[in-house]
C-alpha cells in the first residue's frame, strides 16, 4: 500500500491504508518531529472502517492533525 505524507506545523504524517479481514480500510498512522518518531497508532473512530482508502487516508489525516494540535496547545509533552 502506498503512504500518503502530509506536513502540519513542523511535524511529519504518515498514512498508510489497509484492508482488513472484511474488505473495510482502516489507516495506519504514524507522527514524527524531524528524525524521532512520536507516535504510532491507529485510530478508533465511531466508524473505524471506511468504504474506500481514500476515506481512511482522509481519516488518518483529520486524527493526526488534532493530535498535533492538542499536543502544541497543552503544557503535556507526551502525546
């Protein structure tokens, strides 16, 4: 599957699409900051299965980015 890039306020996403066992796309999405790697993970939407793999690229996106933003926003510095 291929990985869809996106860059948000200095930090890297990385998404890449996959079919589960019933044929429904779910993403994988990781966030990086330069070179270290932030976190991994997949998220769990109310609908975590999408029709289409553009769905779920768009889904992984919209996740990511929040997290990012929630992370800028708080005094935390874990994600």
């Amino acid at each position: 599957m291929q990985t869809h890039t996106l860059d948000h306020r200095g930090y890297e996403i990385a998404v890449q699409p996959e079919k589960n066992e019933f044929g429904a796309w779910r993403a994988i999405v990781s966030v990086r900051h330069a070179t270290d790697p932030v976190a991994q993970f997949r998220p769990e939407t109310v609908q975590p299965e999408w029709l289409t793999e553009e769905e779920a690229v768009r889904d992984g996106f919209e996740w990511a980015t929040r997290l990012i933003d929630h992370k800028l926003t708080s005094s935390s510095d874990e994600i």
